[in-house]
C-alpha cells in the first residue's frame, strides 16, 4: 500500500448519521470534547443502556473537524472471543494485509503520524485485544486519538476513564419537570411514537416518575416512550414494576443484546465470574446505597469471605454493574441503578438465599441506628463532631431503613425488630422532618397485638407515632398516639418516652389554647426527663416552656425558657436542638420589634444546620428571613427566602408548613400590589388548612387573613375579593403551590380556577362586629357594649365570643391592640 493510497483512504471517515434527535447531555459533550483535546484515550464507561455509543458519536461529529484524517467508527458490539480487532479497524480504514507481515503491523504504520480519531464502540466484547491495540497506538502514533466505549475501563497507560451518568432527573420541589434531561428523551420519543401524545397537567406528574423508576437510563426511557403508541403514561408508570417484561420490544436492527432491557442486564451478567454474581445478586438487599464495612458484615457469608468483598467489589464498579459515589462521612458510598438492582433481587430470590440475608440486612441497620443510639445518650457527652458523621451516615441509609422496616412488617412477620428501629433512629427522623412514610409504617406497626410487643418498644413507638403526628400538624393523632404512650409508660415505669409524650400533649394543649393544662403537662414532663437524667429531652421541655409563654405574649419569660434550653443545648454541643432555642429566641425578638436581633438568630440556626438534614427548621429559619426581609421592605430577598422555603418545606409533607407559606407569600403579593394574587393565595392557604383534620386555626390566623383582605377590598371591592377567594379556596395543594412558585402572575385567571362562585372567607368580620370590636377596643365590657348599642349583654357575649373566634384570639387585650394597629394602618 502507498502512502498515497493510505492517505485518501483515512480522509472523511465513516461516522454516522444521528438516526434522531440528541436530548440533553449538553454539558457532558463540552466536557469531553475539551478533554479529547488533552487526553490520547478517552473510554466512556458505564452500565449497558446508559448512552455510551450515542454520547460517543455526538463528541466525535463535534471534533471531526479538528482531525484531516477523519473519524472513524469501529463497532465491536458483535464481536466474540477469538476476533481479531486488528481486522476489524483495518476494515474500516481500508487497510488490506500484507503477504509475510503482520497486520497490526501494516495497520500501525499506515495510521503513521495522521492526525484521525478512532471511535471504538463496546470495547467490552474485546476488553484486552482492545487494551493491546490502544497501547500499540498511543506508542507509534502520536497524532491518533482514540475514544472508546466500554462497560469497564480498558486499563492502559494514558486512559482518561469517563463514567457516564444518567440523564438529570426531575428535582421536584416546585421546579419544572421539563428541566430534566430524562424527561425531554421521553417526551421526545414519545412525540415520535404517537401524534397522539401531549404533555399535559394529568400525565405530567406521571412522566417524572417514571423517568425516575428507569434512573435516568435512556434505553429504558426510550423502550417506554415507544410504548406510548398504544398505553397512556400512566398506564406505563403503573406496570413499570415489571419493567423487564414491559420493555421487551426494541430496535430490531440493534445487537441482539441491546434489544431489550433484560437482554442488555442478562448480558452483563452473564459475563460474570461466580464470586462477582454472588456478590451482585447479595448486595440486592440494599436499597438506595451501602459502604464497604456494609457489604462486609451483610453479603459475607458461605462461598463468599469477607477478605474478598473488597476485590469482587471493585470488578463489579469497573464493570459498570455498581457505581462508586463520593465519600459520605468519610466512607465511599456504592449503588446500583435500580434496573440492576431489580435484575439482581430476581437472581437472589432464584438462589433461595433472600430471607437470610434480607434478615441479616435488616439486623445490620438495627446495629447501625442502635451505635448512633448508644453514641448520643452516652457518658461523657459526644461532641458534635462525633455524632454530626454519623447522622449524615443515616442520611444516605434512609432508603435502607425503609427496605428494612418494610421487610419486617410484611415478609418477617417482626413488627417488634421494625419498631426497635424507628425509635433508635428517633432524634433523626424528628429533627429530620421525615414524617413520611414513618408516619404510616409506624400505624401498621402499632396494629399488632399488645401482647406482640414488649411494654418498652410499644411505650416508646407510640410517644415517637405522637412526635410524627406533631410534626405533620396533626393535633388530633398526636394526642390519641401520646395519650396512650404517656398511660404506657406511667405503668411501666418507662420515664424516657413519657417526657417525650407529655411534651407533645402540652404542645396540642397550647394548640387547643388551654394554656394551664399544657403548664401542668409540661411540669410532669420535665419531672420525668430529669428521674432519667435526660439532657436531650429536657432541651425540648424547656423549648416547650418558652413557645407556651410566647403564645401567651409573654415575652421575658419565654425568652427566659429559651435561653435555658439554648445553655443547655450548648453544653450538650447539640446541634439539633441548640437551632430549636434559636428559632424560639428569634420569634421573641421579632414580638418585641427587634427584626436586627431576629435576622441574626436566625442565621445563627442556618449556620448550626449546615451539615445536616433538619429540614423543618431550615423551612422555619428561611421563612422568618424573608418575613423579615418583607418587614424591612426588601421583596426581592424576601422573594428568595420564601420561595425557597416552600421548595423545601414541599418534599416534607407538611401541609400545614405549606399553607403558612403559602399565607407569606400571599402577604408578599399584597406588598408588590397585586391584590388579585394576594387574595387567591390567602384563599388557598386557609383551604389547606380547612382540609387537615383536627385543624384549628393558629393564634391570629384571622386577624392575618383580614389584614390582607381589607387593603384589596378598598382596591377590587367586596365582590371581587369573594370570586377570588372562591377560586383560591377551590385549588388542590398541588395548584395551590405551583400558583405560588409562579414569577409573575397570569394576564388571565387560571384556565384551573374557572367561574367560582362567590364564596365570602370565613374570617371576615360583619359590620355589627366590626363595630363591637371597636367598642372592645375602648375598653368596654360586655353590659356597656350591651347599653351602647341597645342589645342584650347576651347578644354582645356572643359578638365577642365569635370576633374572637374568626380573629384567632383568646383576649380582648388582642383584639384591642388589632383595632388601634389596623385604624392607624
């Protein structure tokens, strides 16, 4: 062969036409199309479906013009042990043999100095011919780039490994699903599929979740977006347990074993040595993640050492089939995408081996809460910095936790090792916000006999069940859970979850307004916190102390209970309940008009929660920020403050969390002028709340509502304040939030809203109310509004009574200062 002959051969290349449209990945491309500019090899590593071919040929149609000798596609897909990829690139290029020559010979030199990218697709079928080539390459050839795609790593000297991600997933929280990379492929091939198909307000929630079931992984996606010519999504969404099934119907022209989801997964597998399918199939019974230590303990067992854990390990990350993340609290956290997860469960199942170790699971995560456990409430006290690792620990196992309680209750027939769990993992599932699903597992839970549970976990899950049904705003359930627990305990003598029960029911009776039932509860709890020497618990009770006096505007003392719960808190170098303390403080500041002293125990809160999930209080600190921020006139920051506390307070199931957002966000349209916002949302907001059972309206909440309506009366009038209440009051949650996130309001109502009828609040003051409350407010009594206004004294009580009522107030001291303030405003 000539040189000139070799040389027309390696120009243009063979790469080929995008058969469709390129979705997402942009920032992924720029990244490796710098990197091909350094790098002499580049491998794109990654599971089977994940996109490697198709994010290869992107990256080389956008570098072909830096390379004169062209680029070139050497497809290995359907190669077998014993082919020679010598052969195989020297066909693409058009290198012919030479008689008495070695062909990798002829073939190096006709590449010579030429400066050509050689893209060499599924490397994995030819992993070391593959390694042996690109050695032989980047010695002889300088100008040669190769980039390849593998489900390991070639392992040659000068690889640049590239492991390729998932497509970005919807992030929730109020963002828009459509930002998702995973959710654009869908809706792309879906589109392609069906003229039919629509994205729409129905199956918009249904697509994100189905992105989410498939990880991300685009021929997953791509096999369910075909799908749409004859199933809606939500039909998909809800057979996707079944996914190998489902996805069972691929490009026919594509390999064999990139057909269909199960052929790709059982092709990897299969490939496998005995130890790594052991292995593989084992490290099923965790669900979300695991460490090494984790693996070691759970999936050592017969024909498997724990001595070997590690090196088996490490095949499976460089064979794509689990993947190494970042370090979490000084410890590499592993996974597996789902999809592998599933076809793994199927070949433990199969092995007969799942009950052992789905047991073994489930009693290592009851080791790991009960360590975190002994830690916390051990003498001398743990610092933060010894507990804080820990906590963001039992973060990342959240999902096992789940996986663990859910195997006990259904498939162990242990209620008792599921509920020994939830409450060793009490304190971060509180100060966590994670009301759900610990909320409906614990129900379950509590279901078994009494004689099923011994006094001690049944005592101390029901005080927990009270502390979840406090957290979620639910009077009602925590005050059945802790009543019970608090009779419990008192019987048996368990001093620990009866302070925490009788905490609760003090709360609910603060709720109720009786104030001396919670000071009597609140006395006994801290009677028995402190029989147990319970520091923890008694940072709570004095927290308590203080939300009780500041609900009674007593503010020296509440600050008081505070600052006791705060020294103690400091001591105990707790950061869960230090930033408790600090919010209670913050509140008193803001009673007293101090927003300087406000703003800067806030952030103190913020600063202390940095390193951990505590996300009701990083909700409560954002929102008092931006109440701030819009006391001070600032609406930009208070913008950001309360958007971002309702993003976050969203994922928490709170309701009512979200409904006093919503409320301040409704204040903040009032102060931007946009009436017709203001009192839509306001509408919403008391609609949540009117939907939670056993709600009772907070301290003010009517007195709120009406200091928002009255500006728009005077602006909209009287009728169109009650339309737009209506149509407020008729949102879900779900709109009620989106409607809230939204920028800038619509030129036109909401095509959700409608034409509602007029519906006049519930707060809203008569005019005969009116009146008598500006009587209260010069100081009347009952008999003297009676004479006043030729009523009887009954009559006039009952005005009072129900002032009282729609206001939020339990004095006419309250209603007085709400006079005087709304007349000079």
């Amino acid at each position: 062969m000539t040189q000139d002959t070799a040389h027309a051969s390696l120009t243009g290349g063979n790469l080929p036409l995008e058969p469709n449209g390129f979705v997402g990945r942009e920032t992924d491309v720029e990244e490796l199309v710098d990197l091909l500019g350094v790098a002499r090899v580049v491998t794109l590593c990654g599971t089977g479906g994940i996109g490697k071919s198709r994010l290869a040929i992107r990256v080389a149609s956008q570098v072909a013009a830096e390379f004169p000798g062209g680029v070139w596609l050497v497809e290995l897909a359907d190669a077998v042990p014993g082919d020679q990829i010598e052969t195989r690139v020297a066909a693409v290029l058009g290198v012919k043999a030479e008689p008495s020559r070695a062909l990798a010979e002829t073939l190096i030199d006709a590449l010579g100095d030429r400066r050509l990218l050689l893209v060499m697709d599924n490397c994995e079928s030819l992993i070391e011919e593959s390694a042996r080539f690109c050695r032989a390459v980047l010695t002889v050839c300088p100008e040669v780039r190769v980039l390849t795609t593998s489900r390991e790593p070639l392992r040659v000297a000068g690889e640049t490994v590239w492991r390729v991600p998932p497509l970005s997933l919807p992030r929730g929280g109020g963002h828009d699903p459509a930002d998702s990379e995973a959710v654009r492929l869908f809706v792309d091939r879906a589109t392609a599929a069906s003229r039919e198909f629509a994205v729409t307000e129905q199956n918009e929630a249904d697509i994100a979740d189905l992105c989410e079931a498939l990880d991300g992984m685009p021929l997953a996606i791509e096999l369910a977006a075909a799908l749409c010519r004859v199933l809606t999504v939500g039909q998909i969404n809800a057979r996707i347990r079944d996914r190998f099934r489902l996805l069972s119907a691929g490009d026919r022209t594509a390999p064999a074993r990139q057909q269909t989801l199960r052929a790709t997964v059982d092709w990897s597998y299969q490939q496998l040595d005995e130890p790594e399918r052991i292995l593989l199939r084992r490290l099923a019974v965790f669900t979300g993640g695991w460490t090494l230590d984790m693996a070691e303990r759970v999936c050592a067992r017969d024909a498997l050492r724990a001595e070997d854990v590690l090196r088996v390990l490490c095949v499976l990350v460089d064979k794509s089939l689990v993947l190494a993340e970042t370090a979490v609290a000084g410890e590499t956290r592993y996974r597996m995408l789902e999809t592998i997860r599933e076809y793994a469960a199927e070949q433990l199942a199969a092995s007969g081996e799942e009950p052992g170790f789905r047991r073994l699971h489930r009693d290592h995560m009851i080791e790991v809460a009960a360590r975190m456990h002994r830690t916390i409430v051990r003498r001398p006290r743990p610092t933060w910095a010894e507990i804080c690792p820990m906590l963001v620990m039992m973060d990342e196992l959240q999902a096992n936790v789940w996986a663990a309680v859910r195997w006990s209750a259904e498939a162990d027939g242990d209620p008792e090792s599921a509920l020994r769990l939830l409450v060793l993992l009490r304190w971060p599932l509180i100060a966590g916000g994670r009301f759900t699903p610990a909320d409906k597992w614990l129900d379950r839970l509590l279901e078994a006999a009494p004689e099923e549970l011994s006094p001690q976990v049944r005592g101390d899950a029901l005080a927990l069940r009270g502390q979840v049904a406090f957290g979620q705003g639910d009077p009602d359930a925590a005050q059945v859970a802790c009543t019970a627990a608090a009779g419990l305990c008192r019987q048996a003598g368990l001093h620990g979850p009866l302070g925490g029960a009788l905490a609760v029911l003090a709360w609910v009776a603060i709720y109720q307004r009786r104030p001396d039932r919670a000071r009597t509860l609140l006395d006994e709890a801290l009677e028995a916190v402190r029989a147990v020497d319970d520091p923890w618990h008694e940072t709570v009770v004095r927290s308590m102390e203080g939300t009780l006096a500041l609900s009674e505007g007593r503010a020296k003392e509440s600050q008081r209970s505070f600052e006791a719960a705060l020294a103690i808190a400091h001591e105990l170098d707790n950061h869960w309940a230090a930033p408790v303390a600090l919010i209670g403080l913050a509140q008193v500041a803001w009673l007293r008009g101090d927003l300087a002293e406000a703003r800067a125990r806030y952030e103190r809160a913020l600063d202390m929660l940095q390193d951990i999930t505590a996300h009701w209080q990083v909700v409560t600190c954002l929102s008092g920020l931006g109440r701030i921020a819009l006391a001070q006139g600032d609406l930009a920051t208070a913008r950001v403050r309360l958007i971002e506390s309702l993003r976050l307070c969203i994922g928490t199931g709170q309701r009512l969390g979200v409904a006093r957002r919503i409320e301040t966000l409704a204040q903040l349209a009032l102060a931007e002028e946009d009436d017709r916002r203001a009192v839509r949302l306001a509408g919403a907001s008391a609609a949540i709340r009117s939907a939670m059972s056993g709600a009772v309206l907070p301290p003010g909440f009517g007195a709120r509502m009406e200091e928002l309506l009255q500006p728009a009366r005077m602006r909209l009038g009287e009728g169109q304040v009650a339309q737009l209440w209506a149509q407020g009051q008729e949102m879900s949650q779900e709109q009620a939030v989106r409607y809230a996130l939204q920028v800038e309001e619509p030129h036109e109502t909401p095509p959700l809203l409608g034409a509602s009828p007029a519906v006049t609040p519930l707060t809203t003051l008569t005019c005969r109310e009116w009146e008598i409350a500006e009587l209260v407010a010069r100081g009347l009594s009952n008999k003297a509004i009676a004479d006043d206004l030729v009523i009887s004294p009954a009559t006039a009580a009952r005005h009072v009574a129900n002032i009282l009522a729609k206001l939020g107030f339990s004095s006419r001291t309250q209603v007085a200062t709400w006079v005087v303030e709304q007349n000079r405003s």
